[in-house]
C-alpha cells in the first residue's frame, strides 16, 4: 500500500490520474476521521479531497479493517450522484494501489452537521433535507437490481458495524445477548436497498447554502434501509442527552426527519417497526461498544446505558420508544 505521507507523494497521486495541480500545492489533513486519512489539496486550478483508507483505525483498542473498503467508498460516490444529484461530492478519481480516492471538496463554509447540534442549535429544516436525502436514496437504488450485486459485499459492514457495535455490546450485556443477536441477524440477512451505513451528523455537512451533503460511504452495502434511519436518529437521541434543555427540539428533528423520509422512501423505505427494533441496542453500543461517542459524561453515560438496556429488553414501537428516549432526556 503506498501510503501518502508527503505532498509529493498526494501530487504524484493526482497527475496519475489526470489531475495537474499548480505548486506548491497547499495540503490539509482533515479532522475527524477514525478510519481514513482525509486531505484537502487546494491550488490555484483546484480544490479537491484525498481520502486514504487506514488498515488500523484509530481508536484505543485494535481495530483493523480491509483497507480495499476505499473502493467501495468511490464506487458509493459516483452512485450516490446518479440517484441523488448534488447530495455528495463528486468522485474525480480512484487510485487502488493507494487505497485512496480522489472527489470534488465541499463549498467553503461547510461543517458537519454534529457542531451545530452539539451547540443546541436544531434546524428543522436540515432535518428535513437529511430524511428527503436519505429516502430518497433508498427508493432509487431500490429500482436498480445491478447495485444489489455491485454490493453485495458486505465484509465492511460485518467488520465496522455489526460485530463492533452489536456484538461487542451483545458480550458487555450478556443478558440481553439473544435480543441483540436476533437483530444482528436482519441485518446480515439479505437486503432491498442501498445502505448508506454510517448516516452520522459528522458525516453530514451542512453548505453555507443550506444543502446537505452526505459524505464517508465506507461500509456501504445491499442492506436493510432501517440500519440508516436508526442510525442517523440515534445520534439526535444521543444529542438530547448532552443538552436536555434542546430535547424537545431534537425529538421535533427526529420527527421531521422520519417525516421526510417516509414521504418520499415508499415501499423500499425503513418501516418503523424494526426501526425501533435495531435503534435501541444501537443507543447501547454507542456507550458500550467498541466505538462510544465521547461527549457523554459518566453520568450521562449510566443513564443512557440504564434506559437503553430496558428499551432492547421491552422492544417498544417506534413512538412510544422515542417519547421514552427523550422524556428521559428531560429529567
């Protein structure tokens, strides 16, 4: 793997492949990634993101992944423009013998979505575009029988997602191990749709115009569309927690946002039923997984492990679920 460690070695990357930047170039490791290396190379002619996959991720325990996920992320990239045109960047390059890829960069301006969520500022209307972005994914790539096979891998999600969260947090709570397992098994079973598998607000940036655009589709994959609007309510639920005084506002999101969705998902889309049923170990892994969000305090942590453990075991429909998660916020 030929590892992009100096701005010689990101512009050999991009005259490989057509890409001709003025010198010196101007190279900007990004923040926020666990799993990639992600730089942002501005020139006079240019302004585009490099984006390398990590084999070993960067989190205190040892976590490896297939660094050939990164092909699965450019493919995602240039489908993701088919179906829902200007709603991520644009895929320009893929280079496999770095592992690395090469798109368009966001408008100057942007920031992820989680800023401002963390800083209690809630905009509807951004939960809106998230849930009519993320329908409108499902249903589209739900007409496409090609992307089931050009998808059907789903290595990445097994190693990223199930047995990380599900299963590490199905060994942390033994007692409810059978219930987790069961909804480890929905999602490795099969699939309808296109799956984004990481809808996070860190992955969603918000232009200075307003749109939203949906970026880091490494662990994409021919699943089951509720993993994605779980996932991405379940950061809102979390967010509750950080700022009880804004509860009220992050349920309304989740609404809008599920609102939005179902308007547009039709019969490919997440039904709320196993929404619910995959959102509540969700909400646990997200204390006691392998990948805990950091900005819970001890308290806060307990609290949402205490709730969390009695939605997996009671399995509520989706409303009352919520109504639970974010009274308990309040308090």
């Amino acid at each position: 793997m030929n590892q992009l460690e100096t701005d010689t070695d990101v512009a050999r990357l991009l005259r490989r492949h057509g890409i001709e930047p003025a010198v010196p170039l101007d190279v900007e490791e990004l923040s926020g990634g666990i799993s990639c290396r992600v730089l942002r190379v501005r020139t006079e002619d240019s302004d585009v993101v490099v984006k390398q996959a990590l084999p070993r991720l960067r989190v205190a325990e040892v976590w490896q992944a297939d660094v050939t996920r990164a092909g699965t992320e450019a493919r995602f990239g240039v489908v993701m423009t088919e179906l829902v045109p200007g709603a991520s960047p644009r895929v320009l390059a893929t280079d496999a013998d770095a592992h690395a890829f090469v798109m368009t960069a966001a408008p100057a301006g942007s920031a992820p979505w989680k800023e401002a969520l963390l800083a209690g500022v809630v905009d509807l209307d951004i939960a809106r575009r998230v849930g009519d972005l993320l329908g409108r994914l499902h249903a589209r790539a739900a007409e496409r029988p090609d992307l089931a096979e050009a998808f059907a891998d789903t290595s990445n999600f097994r190693t990223l997602r199930l047995e990380p969260y599900l299963g590490v947090t199905a060994a942390a709570h033994p007692d409810l191990a059978d219930r987790i397992a069961e909804v480890s098994a929905i999602l490795a079973d099969g699939g309808r749709t296109l799956v984004h598998g990481d809808v996070s607000p860190k992955n969603l940036l918000v232009t200075p115009a307003d749109d939203a655009l949906l970026i880091d589709h490494e662990v994409a994959h021919w699943g089951q569309p509720e993993f994605d609007t779980a996932f991405v309510v379940n950061h809102l639920c979390l967010k509750a927690f950080v700022g009880p005084t804004h509860a009220g506002e992050y349920q309304r999101a989740a609404r809008m946002l599920l609102e939005a969705y179902t308007a547009v998902a039709g019969s490919a889309g997440a039904t709320p039923q196993r929404t619910a049923l995959i959102l509540a170990p969700l909400l646990l892994a997200r204390i006691d997984g392998r990948s805990p969000v950091e900005y819970l305090d001890e308290e806060q942590r307990r609290t949402v492990r205490q709730l969390a453990c009695r939605l997996v075991a009671d399995r509520p429909g989706l409303d009352e679920l919520l109504e639970r998660i974010f009274a308990e916020a309040r308090r």
